[in-house]
C-alpha cells in the first residue's frame, strides 16, 4: 500500500480534490491524504460541489495542517503549486503540479482544475502501479 500526501497552502480546493480522487480512484492500492501550510479551516463550496458533480463527496473532509498527518514513510508528495510556502516533507518522491488555484473563480474554473487534477492523479496512480 503506498502513501501519498496532497499539499497546498490553505487545504480548500486543490488538494482536497486531488487526496479525493486518489481515495476514490485508487480504491485498496494506496492511502491518500491532504494537508495545508495555513490551512483555510474549511473546504471551499465549490470544491465540494464540482466534486460531487462526479459522485466523490466531499462532506466530510476538513480542511487540516501538517500536524494532522499521520506519522508514515510518504512514497510520493504532491505540491499543488504553492513553492516556498509548501514546507518539505520526507518522501520518497516529490512531484510538483502547477495547477493554478480556483480560489474566488467561476464554477467553470473549478471544474477545469477537478479535470486536471482527476487527469495527473490517474497518472500518478499508472506510474505507482507500474513501478
């Protein structure tokens, strides 16, 4: 079972969405987890709306620090465009996707950034499965 973390700076939008789409489409082959470097405290409504457009529900996630993590050797860390402000975390992979963040956008941006990320975490899981 691999692990794989989801980091942006405030755990709203991105992140969220992307720890989501591992959950879901990586269902028994990893675990999956978000967090932020100031978290927001909550996760975006849209975020959850678009999400739930594609049957993944969003309810029950919370917006959450680096302290929230569990204590495990990360196989892969996924920095969703935040630079310095992501701190490092150890991993056995880093990967960096600049995704630009939906934050105050129209709905049709956050559906963009759900299809993109959906795209890159399918990836991700291809190359985990066939590494």
């Amino acid at each position: 079972m691999k692990h794989i973390v989801f980091v942006c700076v405030e755990n709203s939008c991105r992140s969220q969405m992307a720890e989501a789409w591992a959950r879901h489409l990586g269902r028994g082959r990893v675990r999956a987890w978000s967090a932020g470097s100031r978290p927001s405290g909550e996760v975006n409504p849209l975020a959850r709306q678009v999400m739930r457009e594609r049957g993944i529900d969003l309810t029950e996630a919370v917006s959450k620090g680096f302290e929230a993590l569990p204590e495990v050797t990360w196989d892969v860390v996924v920095t969703m465009g935040c630079g310095d402000q992501c701190p490092w975390l150890p991993a056995r992979a880093r990967v960096q996707w600049d995704i630009p963040d939906p934050k105050g956008q129209p709905i049709e941006v956050f559906r963009q950034v759900r299809d993109e990320i959906e795209r890159r975490v399918r990836e991700l899981l291809e190359a985990l499965d066939s590494a």
